[in-house]
C-alpha cells in the first residue's frame, strides 16, 4: 500500500472527525428534539415512517431495523418502517405515477395522523421526497428532514430541518448515519427506563 492511499484514508477520517465536531456544536440540540419527536410518537402509539433515495434509501431501512430489533438494550419491538424497502411496490409505484410518487403512494398506505416521517437527503431536492413531505403534511404527519448543509427545497417543508454540516454526499451520509444512532441510543434508552420506572 503507497503512502498516497494511507493518508488518502487519513484525510477522510480526519475530514469526518471535524466533520463530527461541528455537527457536535451545532445540531445537538435538534438532535436531543429530534429524539423527543421520536419517543412523544411512540409513547402516543404512532410509528416512525423513514425514505431516502440511494444511499439514504440504505440508511432509512438500516435506521428502522435499529428500531424494530434493538441498538444496544433489550426491550420491545418499535414500530418503524422504511418506505424504501419493498421493491415491487416502489417499482410499481413508479411505473403507475411516476417516480416522484413512489414514497407518497406508499405513505399514503402506511402512514397515520400522529405518525412520524424522517427524510434523509444529500441535496434536498429529490422531487420524490418533496412530494411525500407534502403528502405528510395532508395526513397530517410530523417531519424530520436531516440533509446536508444548505437543506435544499425540503428544509422548509418539514417540522424539523436538521442540517448537517457538510457537503459532500458521503460526508454527509456518514454524518446523518452518527445523528441517527445518537437519537436512536436516547429514545432506547429513555424507553428502557419508562418500562422500568412504570
């Protein structure tokens, strides 16, 4: 291995540090109400509904599954759901009404008053996720968007707008993909100890 491709790696991982300690100082604080979204929906027995596209489209079905198995303490299954995560019906979805409105059909399925959508993006102009952001707001829904750090189109269409300090996808993914497992290790660990306290 050169020397170019170690610190090629280094230079990543540094880029990502302070990408971490910014975000450290800036969003924490929407981060902890993010959380508080999470655990009012649940606590209220509405579920936690989750989209993205590509890269984001992995993160929404990772972050669910966090949700529905576990992060770190035992408890009770979470209701949560990526709207990513059933082919056919996206591919159907898009072949029947375009592909801006394949979460929106899918929402309109799963979703009820008192849900919570979370939106992942990069950019914040993905028409799909504009379109499911309008849908949700009919329903009516709650919503988180965490994106990069102009927000894009998407930022003043959702309750919560959390933008990451970044601007390059990756960066951006690998920061979303921190914030989520910080909210997710709150609202566990909050749960955990409403189940214990009765």
């Amino acid at each position: 291995m050169s020397i170019d491709s170690t610190d090629a790696v280094r230079r990543h991982l540094l880029r990502l540090a302070d990408g971490s300690r910014t975000a450290a100082d800036e969003i924490a604080g929407q981060a902890v109400r993010y959380a508080e979204l999470i655990r009012e929906t649940l606590l209220a027995g509405g579920k936690i509904l989750y989209a993205g596209n590509g890269g984001s489209a992995a993160a929404a079905e990772h972050i669910a599954t966090e949700y529905v198995v576990r992060l770190k303490r035992e408890r009770r299954a979470l209701p949560a759901l990526a709207l990513t995560a059933n082919t056919a019906q996206l591919s159907a979805a898009a072949n029947d009404y375009g592909f801006e409105r394949v979460f929106a059909r899918v929402l309109e399925a799963h979703a009820r008053p008192g849900d919570l959508l979370v939106l992942h993006s990069t950019s914040g102009n993905s028409t799909n996720l504009l379109e499911v952001a309008r849908v949700a707001r009919e329903i009516p829904l709650r919503t988180v968007a965490l994106l990069d750090r102009r927000g894009g189109k998407l930022a003043p269409l959702v309750d919560l707008a959390i933008r990451l300090p970044a601007d390059d996808s990756a960066a951006v993914q690998e920061l979303q993909l921190a914030v989520e497992h910080s909210v997710a290790e709150l609202v566990e660990g909050w749960l955990v100890g409403d189940a214990e306290d009765g």
